[in-house]
C-alpha cells in the first residue's frame, strides 16, 4: 500500500489550482531582483504575470520597489509595468551609513495584503522575506489561501511554514525568464496603447535595495 501525498491525495494539484478564486499578487521587487541574479536569469514580467495569475481572476497585481528619482532607466521600467497589468508602489531609496541605499516595503506589503483581504481568495506573495510571515499567518486566518514563490535559499523557513503552497522560483525559471532577441507582440494588459519595445527600459534594476 502506497502512502505518499500524491497517491493518498483527494485532489490532483491541478483540481486545486482551479479553486483558486480571485487572486491577488504581491510582489517584493528588490527580492525577486536578486533571486533572478543568483538564477541567471532576466524576468520577462508578462510571462511572470500570467504563471502567477495561473488562468485565475487577477484581482490585482502589487510591485513594491525602492526608486531614484534621477535613473530615467528605471523609471521608464516602472513605466512600462504600470501600463502592463501592475500596480507599482515605489519608495524612495535611503542613504545607510555604509553607503549603501534600501528602501523597505515590508510595511506596505503587509498593510496592503490586509487591506484587501475581503476581496480576494488567493494571495501570491514573491518574497522571501520572513517578516512577512506574521502578515501571510493572519491572511489566512481571514480565510485566504497563501501561496509563497521565492527561490529557495533565499527563503525564510518561517515564511513557508505560514504558507498554504510553496512554489521555488527554480522550478519555474523557464516559464518566466525572457529568451534570447525576443519580441514584444501583445499589447499591455491594461489596455492601454502599445508601448515601444520594454527592453529599452527593463534593464537591471541595480539602484533596487
């Protein structure tokens, strides 16, 4: 007799996957920058959007990142997410002593996930970040259903352990990553007319705290 979860379980993964509901996403933008560095990888946020979504109603789709103001690079990117299917909170960047600069949004992540929590069923939260866990535990006492994507090792275990799926970024790296001279055919999700080619304007975000 076979014991293990996939034999044993009621519903297949992809029958689970269809109860999500609405979802909503949130995005840590500074975390997933340096996920897809340790991956190798550059995120093409189209083919992000629409694994997240799954082929579920989107309710909305959060990307909280750190900004300067003066690095038009970015923020022709940030302009380019707002008018494909994001909704972008942007905090400006502050000098530490070091030198460095970061801009924390764990706050905003957490208020917003709360905020909205009577309008959607699923959460998808790209972060790695264990702070965030007290806000996915109280989520899901609300009744939301929490899926975490983060890369592994860069994943609090505090975080997976308050999570009703967790999904590593490996796993999914080739549904999400852009392919080599590729071309931008559609058209902003947010109906919006189209844009010129992203990839003037997506580069790596390396000002992201």
């Amino acid at each position: 007799m076979l014991n293990n979860f996939e034999t044993d379980s009621i519903f297949t993964p992809e029958q689970v996957l269809e109860n999500r509901g609405r979802v909503a996403i949130f995005i840590d933008g500074s975390n997933l920058f340096y996920a897809a560095l340790q991956l190798g990888i550059e995120i093409d946020y189209t083919k992000l959007l629409c694994r997240l979504t799954g082929g579920s109603r989107l309710l909305r789709s959060f990307f909280y990142t750190g900004v300067d103001r003066t690095n038009e690079k970015q923020q022709g990117f940030l302009l380019w997410m707002r008018r494909n299917g994001y909704r972008v909170i942007a905090k400006d960047l502050v000098q530490l002593p070091d030198g460095s600069k970061k801009a924390n949004l764990d706050v905003e992540i957490a208020v917003d996930m709360m905020a909205l929590v009577d309008s959607y069923d699923t959460a998808v939260l790209v972060s790695g970040d264990g702070d965030l866990a007290y806000a996915v535990n109280s989520v899901s006492y609300r009744g939301v259903r929490v899926e975490v994507v983060s890369l592994r090792s860069m994943t609090s275990d505090s975080l997976i352990n308050v999570s009703d799926r967790y999904i590593d970024l490996e796993a999914i790296k080739e549904d999400i990553q852009k392919t080599p001279r590729q071309s931008y055919p559609y058209r902003p999700l947010s109906g919006i007319g189209f844009l010129e080619d992203p990839r003037a304007s997506d580069g790596h975000l390396e000002i992201q705290e």
